[in-house]
C-alpha cells in the first residue's frame, strides 16, 4: 500500500468485510462480489477481501449458485412434465431437460413414457447448455459422464467452496480420488457426488470434503487433508487386518 | 408496568427509563440463528425480541408476482399473539400490512433486484416482546438476515427512531414515550452510502425540532450499525477462528 500513487485501499489481506464496506478508492476494478459506485469500491456480500493486479475481489463466506452456461451440476428431479423434466439445481432458477435430449432420438409422446426414464427424486449429472436472463436454464446430459446417477453418496456444500475442493490445477481434488479410490463429481451447485468400492472409502472422501470446506480460507490445507487421509486409512486397513485374524 | 410517569422527563433531563436523552437502549444481535432459513437474526432492542429470517433467492410462488427483469422482495411483519400484554389476535392487522410495506420498501434500496430478474427473496419478521420502535428494530435484524442468506447488498440498513418527549428531542423511543410523547420519527439508513430509505413522522413537530430528530435519529443509526456489524462478523469470525486453530 504504502507508496503507491494516491490509490488508498482499506483493508488488510483476507480482511472480513461486510457489504457496504468500503474497500478502495481510485483505480482500482470491482471484481468479485464487489461494486462500485462514484470511483470507490464497496463489498456487497460478507467475505474476505484480496486484490489482484488492480482488481478487488471479495471471496463470499455467504452466497447461491448462479447458473453458467457449461457448468457441471447435480440436480434433483422435481417434476415430470409432457415433453421434459423440471430439476432442481439449488440454484434461483429451476432447470429443464428435455426428452429428445435424454432419449437421443425422436421423441413422441405418445410411444416413450418419460416417467420411466427418470422419476422425480432421481438424481442426474448434467451440463448447463443454455441460460440467459430471460430463460431458464436448459441442462443436457449429451455428453459422457453425464446422466442418471444410481450409486454413490451425495454431499452438499456451500457453492463458492467448491474451487477450494478443485484445488490449484485440480491438485486437491486429485490427490482425494488418489488417496480414497474414490470417483467424485463436483457439481458447481454445491453438490458433490462420491463413488467408491466400498462405503468406508466413501465416508473417508466425505470427511475430507468437510475438512476443506470447513478450513476453506486456510493455507497448507492439502498438506493437512492429506495427512487425515493417510491417517484415517492407515486405521481402516488396521480394522481390515483384525477382522482377518 | 405500564402506569404513567408523572413526568417523562425529570428534571435533571433524565428519561422516565433512567435514560439520558440520546441514549440507546442496550442492543444485542445474533445472526445465523435459524437452520431453516437461508439466512436470519435476532435482535434484542432494549425490551423488544424480534426474530428474521430471509429466504431466497428462489422462484416466485405464485408465479404471476414474479417481474421480468428484477427480483422480488416480499417481507410480512408479524406480531406474535404474546408479544403485547393485551392478547393480539394473530390474524394480520392493518399495522401489520402496512409495517410490512414499509420494511419493505426501506430494505429494497439496498439490494441488487436487477441481478436476478423472475427470482423473489423472502423476508420473515417475528416480533417475539414488543416495546416500541419495533419496525426500527426488524429493519436492522431483517437486513442481516438477507445479507446472512448471501443476497448481494450495496449496504446494510439500520434503523433508529428519534421524537419528541415533553418538549425535548430524544433518541430511541420507548413503548411509554411513543405513546404518550408527541412525536416519532424513524429512520432507516444506510451508513456507508449515507442515504436514507425511511423516514416517517407521527406527531407534530417544528422544523427545526424536526431535523434535530432526524439528525439524532441518524447518529444513533451510526451506533447501531457498529453493533450490527460486529454481530456479523462475530458469527463469521468463529468460523475463520476454528479453522485456523
């Protein structure tokens, strides 16, 4: 900060802010969960505040998924209609799926019972393949990985945690498949889905998602995760061991 | 308890409450109370308990209420039947309807509507014990609920009342004060903007003993805020705490 040209900030690094708070003044850019208004910069959700560059960012301890056209989610089935299903993707808007994009061919009413397709409550992967301020989002499950989900567990975190869960480069999200033996899908809505050999490897993954979300602002976290993985594992396949004898 | 003072005012200039004239009454918040709500608060203001919760942002039901290119704020002020001494019926009263407009239209200035067009957010208020100055106080809880639920604000919004008690400008009026002083006015405001998104006069007053109350209104909305502002921290400190060990 200090002798910098006359572009005041307030705030400290991964300061807590509320909205309204004032963050800068001059030239600097609103970035995330930020505005601006007569050349300063306020804080419009509760977070922890960092710059970039010029940009001011606040990472949001509080917020809802937002849709984005060719994000992965995890959505629920709510409703089963005449030419597509309505699911929930915990997001301000509900989305649809269409019939024709499910079945892959032609799709009539009158022969193809949608219901026993997918039911309401079942539980899909899917990409968002179309949304705009006037639409809803459309999801399509046209693409491998995608579809009907029929084993594994389901956890939910809060949205903005999930690039923590990634990782930098995928480096965390990595190293827990890695260590658990575990498949996990992590739907940007905040859902993650885990599938693994048996349910332990699953409740090992699970917990060290909760680990990261809890301890999401906190540096050497991989370190740490995978510290309570080794642990955990080294005590599972001791378990293993006893029953044998 | 609810004899009439003699006085209102003693002569040493203190309140028949033991309070000076722009004091406060003591404040307690609480944020993140309820585990249902996507966000809430509680506030006690002096002898008023009043709970909010906000929800959303979600799809309006029904849908007609819904607007193409903003979000909805819907809020209900309610009363609860033991929250007076006199029983009060549960059904909403024309009070009631009209409170509910004004927390309404007090809090709306403070959000982003535009960002989330066909959405609606929802905010629940509870008055638990009542003792004046209840809107005032449900616009402070009720703007930390929706900033709780992670809804982008420009600012939070406070609320404090001011009026005129036996010829003096006091601050904060009380159950008593309000209903046998001569004037009331309350004030919802937003501190970093510093723009005002209520004010209402009940009473008569002159114009300068007017904008004394407004100003003194103003000044005790500063205080609140640092009050307000802190419970939110509070809440999200821990979180940041407990991660860091």
């Amino acid at each position: 900060m200090g002798g910098e040209d006359f572009m005041p900030i307030f705030f400290e690094k991964k300061q807590l802010v509320t909205p309204g708070e004032m963050l800068a003044e001059g030239e600097y850019l609103p970035g995330e969960n930020t505005y601006m208004e007569q050349n300063k910069i306020y804080a419009s959700r509760i977070g922890l505040v960092d710059t970039d560059n010029k940009k001011v960012n606040v990472v949001a301890l509080r917020a809802f998924y937002v849709p984005k056209v060719g994000d992965i989610v995890i959505g629920t089935v709510v409703e089963v209609g005449f030419n597509g299903w309505t699911v929930d993707i915990k997001a301000p808007y509900s989305a649809l799926l269409r019939a024709s994009d499910v079945l892959s061919r032609p799709f009539k009413p009158q022969n193809d019972e949608l219901s026993a397709v997918l039911n309401t409550g079942d539980l899909i992967v899917a990409k968002i393949a179309s949304y705009d301020r006037a639409h809803d989002p459309q999801l399509t499950v046209g693409e491998p990985g995608l579809g009907k989900i029929t084993r594994g567990q389901i956890l939910h975190v809060t949205p903005t945690k999930i690039p923590r869960v990634i990782g930098r480069k995928g480096s965390m999200i990595s190293m827990i498949k890695q260590e658990t033996g575990c498949q996990i899908i992590l739907g940007l809505n905040g859902v993650i889905l885990v599938t693994g050999k048996a349910p332990e490897d699953e409740e090992l993954a699970i917990e060290a998602i909760r680990k990261i979300e809890q301890e999401s602002h906190t540096s050497g976290l991989t370190d740490r995760v995978t510290q309570l993985l080794k642990e955990r594992k080294g005590k599972i396949e001791e378990k293993v061991e006893e029953k044998q004898e | 308890m609810n004899e009439k003072p003699e006085k209102l005012i003693d002569k040493k200039g203190i309140r028949s409450d033991g309070r000076k004239a722009d004091e406060l009454r003591p404040l307690k918040i609480q944020v993140s109370v309820l585990s249902n709500a996507d966000g809430s608060a509680y506030i006690e203001h002096g002898k008023n308990r009043i709970l909010a919760a906000a929800f959303g942002p979600r799809e309006m039901h029904p849908k007609h209420l819904a607007m193409p290119d903003r979000m909805v704020l819907r809020c209900r002020y309610h009363m609860a039947p033991f929250s007076v001494q006199e029983r009060k019926s549960p059904a909403p009263s024309r009070r009631e309807v009209e409170l509910s407009k004004v927390i309404k239209e007090a809090l709306e200035p403070a959000l982003f509507t535009e960002l989330y067009p066909r959405t609606g957010v929802d905010v629940f208020v509870e008055v638990l014990q009542a003792d004046g100055g209840t809107r005032c106080a449900s616009i402070t809880a009720a703007a930390l609920a929706i900033a709780d639920a992670g809804v982008p604000m420009r600012d939070l919004v406070v609320a404090c009342a001011a009026g005129k008690v036996d010829d003096t400008v006091v601050l904060d009026l009380y159950d008593t004060e309000d209903k046998l002083g001569a004037a009331d006015v309350p004030v919802a405001y937003m501190p970093n903007l510093n723009a005002i998104t209520l004010l209402q006069m009940d009473g008569i007053l002159t114009a300068e003993e007017f904008e004394k109350a407004v100003n003194m209104a103003m000044d005790g909305c500063k205080k609140i805020y640092e009050i307000q502002k802190e419970a939110l921290k509070t809440k999200y400190m821990v979180v940041k705490e407990a991660s860091e060990e």
